[in-house]
C-alpha cells in the first residue's frame, strides 16, 4: 500500500507484499524502471523483473486469456488437412522474427 505525497509515493510494504496492481501503477503510471523500484524497495532489478514477468507485466507479454486462445488455436490447427497447415506455416514464418513491441 502507498501513500500520495506530493509528487513522491511512499510505500508501506515489503516487496513481496507488493500487489500486481501496486507494482502495475508503478511501471505504468508513475513509469518508474525496474532499477527505481529496486532502490526504493532494496531488491535487485532482476527481483523486480522476475516478479513483473511472473505478474504478466512485461511490454507485449499475452495475457491469461489470449494465452488460452493462442493454445486453443494451435489444437484447432493440428485438425487441418496438410496443405492448411502448410499455410498457416507459410503465414507463421511471415511474422516470424518481427518485433511487436
């Protein structure tokens, strides 16, 4: 839990106590970095970082339900015929290496 005092947030908690949505508007309202929030806690960036991306709170990181959907869509795709699947291959490889970020 925090509390608004001027333009500076206190925190009142331990970072393990930290709730996805405290740690959410650190990084995306108040755009603070890993390292920022490592210092004001007295963790390590990759002690930040780790619990963001186990928090599904990295840029361009699916989300729970389009996560479900990307699964859901690849079993549909083994039921194809092999010239389906060669083109959903051949769109694969289309996007394969561009960065969405």
């Amino acid at each position: 839990m925090y509390i608004e005092k001027g333009s500076q947030s206190m925190f009142q908690t331990d970072f393990q106590l930290l709730s996805r949505e405290q740690l959410r508007h650190l990084v995306a309202d108040l755009g603070k970095s890993d390292a920022e929030i490592a210092q004001m806690f007295g963790v390590s960036s990759n002690t930040v970082h780790n619990r963001r991306r186990q928090m599904n709170l990295l840029a361009g990181q699916m989300t729970s339900e389009e996560l479900a959907e990307a699964v859901q869509l690849a079993e549909q795709v083994k039921r194809l015929p092999r010239e389906a699947i060669a083109e959903v291959r051949s769109i694969v490889q289309q996007y394969r290496g561009h960065s969405f970020l």
